[in-house]
C-alpha cells in the first residue's frame, strides 16, 4: 500500500469512528460562499487538526473543520476552510480531503468559488456553471506515486463536468428564476491577481473565468470516479483593456451578497441528485 493510501485510509477511518453519518454527497464551498454548511442539520464537526494525516493549516486560528450531516433527504461532508495552493500546500494535500470524502462513502463533489470573469457577458454577481477547467497552476495533485486504488495513473479527462449534473443545476436555475452563465474555468497559482497582458491570455486560450482554487480537487475526484458539479460566483470583471484595481473588499462583498443564490441553487440540485 502506498503511503497517500494509508494517510487517506488512517484519516477516513478516524472520522468513521467519530459519526455515523455516511455521506453521499461531499461539499466544497469557496471563499465567503460557505452559508450552505450553515445548513446542514443534526451536525457533527470534527476540527481538522483532530483527523489524523490530515494537512495541518499553516494559519492559526482558521484551521477548518469537516460538517457531517443531512441537508433535506441527503447525507453530506462539508468542508469548512479549504485549502490553497497559494498558502504553500502541494496540489496532493489541496485535494487530499477530496480522497478522503471519497473514501466515506460520497459519490458526488460539488463545489464553489469565487472566481474573476473574463467573458465580457458576465457580471459581477454572476453565477457560472462550470463546463471545462483549463489547469494553469504549473503542477498536477496526481504527480507522485500512483496506487491504482486510489485511480488510474492517466485518467480521462474529456468530460470532468458531470453533464446530468450540469443539466440538473439549470434545470433548478430555471426554476428557481436563478441567472446563470455557463463556461470554463482556468485555475492559476495565485496569490497576485492577474495583469492585463494575463487577463487578455487568459481570455484568449478559452477560459470565461479564473480563479485560484477547484482544478486540484476537481482532477483528483475525477480520477476517483465522482460526479463533480462546479459552480463559480463572478466576483470582478477582468476585461483586460478597461482594467480596475482590483479590490478584495468589494469581492468578498459581491461574493456575500450572490451567495443566497448559489446557496439556494447547490442545495436545490442535491436535493435532486
Ligand atoms: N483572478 C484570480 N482569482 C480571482 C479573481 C481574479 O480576478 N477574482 C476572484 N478570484
């Protein structure tokens, strides 16, 4: 057995014997988008500090926490804080929960973030679907040794984005009179935001939003064989020749006030799955 193997085996097992909840559905939610935990009923916390093999976050005080529970008819993992590249984790500790969740019992990941649109349709505010990811952090979670139980050392990657689940989350906008743009998503290293000769790049390979988060996890699910459903909250408009000082005030404030919306979108489409 390889050593990933046994730290996601050592961490699972702990968590097995501090909840009886088995979750079918894991939750990812991204930077001031995390309400939807606040739903969760009959709750259990466990602090990750207290999971064994789990990664140890390098800033004090926000050290995250898994959520176990029910929201509506369904089981659920939660993820409350996740971690980033840019804190100085490898991409395999960014996604390590993922196999984690994976190893509980989840079937499905959906995950959010807030994410900077490119595609000059979009505004700030918007919600994205995510249709495809362009990965431009320079690495990869499945470099290493690869232990085929944990996924094949070259998973596909033709189709990341569940297409049902894609289907069901605007079925559900529709129904819930909820706008929703759809598109691709590039994750890069971050911290910096990007320069205009970056934004005008990033535009031009194809992506419609970037962001610093979700690839790692994303890739590492699909290589485990979970349905992911991703869904980007536009929280600036980059347009690279009518460029803004970005200002991480107002994003957090744009995030804050669509997340209801995404709240309300994520938690209908479980319900449903
Ligand atoms: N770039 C990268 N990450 C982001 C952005 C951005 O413009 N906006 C929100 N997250």
């Amino acid at each position: 057995m390889t050593a990933l193997r046994e730290r996601v085996d050592k961490a699972a097992d702990f968590i097995k014997s501090r909840t009886k909840v088995k979750p079918e559905v894991a939750i990812i939610l991204g930077t001031g988008l995390g309400a939807l935990a606040d739903e969760i009923k009959d709750k259990e916390i466990i602090p990750y500090p207290q999971i064994p093999a789990f990664p140890t976050s390098t800033v004090i005080g926000h050290a995250g926490q898994l959520a176990l529970g029910t929201l509506g008819r369904k089981s659920v993992v939660a993820m409350q804080g996740r971690f980033h590249r840019y804190e100085g984790y490898s991409l395999e500790e960014v996604a390590f929960p993922v196999r984690v969740m994976k190893t509980l019992g989840a079937k499905a990941l959906i995950i959010s973030n807030a994410a900077g649109g490119m595609n000059p349709l979009f505004k700030a505010g918007d919600l994205m679907i995510i249709s495809d990811h362009i990965n431009l952090m320079g690495d990869n979670p499945l470099i290493g040794v690869n232990d085929e139980k944990l996924g094949p050392r070259f998973p596909d990657m033709s189709q990341p984005y569940d297409r049902k689940l894609i289907a069901l989350a605007e079925e559900v906008a529709g129904e819930e009179k909820i706008k929703v743009q759809k598109g691709v998503y590039v994750a890069v290293s971050g911290p910096n935001l990007e320069t205009a000769a970056e934004y005008r790049f990033l535009r031009f390979i194809g992506a419609d939003a970037v962001g610093m988060s979700t690839v790692p996890e994303v890739i590492v699910a699909v290589q485990s064989g979970m349905r992911v459903l991703g869904i980007s909250c536009i929280t600036d408009e980059c347009l690279p020749d009518a460029l803004k000082p970005a200002d991480i005030k107002t994003i957090f404030k744009i995030a804050a006030k669509a997340e209801p919306k995404l709240t309300k979108l994520m938690s209908e489409v479980i319900q449903k799955l």
